[in-house]
C-alpha cells in the first residue's frame, strides 16, 4: 500500500484551490454553503462537491486505496465504527447549521482572509485533537 501524500505538498496544493476558487468564484471554500444552494433549490450542481467527489476518488485510485473497506482499530467492530463515523457526522452537520458554516469553511477561508476567529478556532481545533489523540490511538491498538 501507498503512504499518503506529502502534506506539504497537499497543503501547498490546497492553498492553490483556495486562491482559485477566490478567483473564478468570488468566495472561498467550504462544503456546507454548497449544500444549503443545492437543497435550497439555487444551484443544483456545486463545482465544490463534484471537485470533492473526483478528487477523492482520484487521489484513492492514484494512491493504490480504492476499494470497499471499513477502515477501524482491532478493538472495534465495523458496525460500532460506522456509529461512531455516523453520529460523529450528525453532530459536525448540527455544528455546521448552527453556525451556519462548516469546519472547512471556517478554517481555510476564514483563515486565509486573516478573520482572527477562525485563527482562534483553528487553534481551538488543533489543541482539543491533541488532547483527545491518545485516548482514541489506544483503540486504534
């Protein structure tokens, strides 16, 4: 199996996308808006998600991961980790609504226009990953 991209170079990469989705879309990143224009019955069709559907494809297919699995630890079953994934995804789409924006959103295209809350929150996020990592590498074992 593959290692995963540089993620210099990824970052680098994404820093490109940013600055083009600034140029050819007037804003910047961040799924949840392209969400809301589609339900909302305003753009059916986002160039956002059609990009994350093939990118994530191509980068799977490029780097050897493209096939059906349940990615999880030995000490955890593949229904308790599609729970997890499932509800911790309902909780970061009741997050986004409430704030009426996403994590990615916030932290890239906040983050890029210097916006000092999401430098904070982006600061928040990396602190509570780090202190909550050891507890979640250990199932992982």
């Amino acid at each position: 199996m593959k290692r995963y991209a540089d993620p210099y170079l990824a970052g680098f990469a994404l820093g490109l996308v940013l600055l083009a989705s600034f140029a050819w879309n007037g804003r910047g990143v961040g799924v949840s808006g392209a969400f809301r224009r589609a339900t909302s019955g305003e753009a059916f069709f986002d160039p956002t998600v059609a990009g994350i559907l093939v990118g994530g494809f191509l980068s799977a297919l490029l780097a050897g991961r493209l096939r059906a699995t349940v990615e999880r630890g030995p000490n955890i079953t593949s229904r308790t980790r599609l729970g997890a994934a499932l509800a911790g995804g309902a909780v970061m789409a009741v997050g986004a609504y409430l704030a009426r924006g996403c994590t990615s959103g916030l932290a890239l295209t906040g983050g890029s226009l210097l916006s000092a809350g999401s430098w904070i929150f982006m600061l928040a996020a990396f602190a509570a990953a780090y202190a909550v990592a050891p507890m979640v590498r250990r199932a992982w074992r």
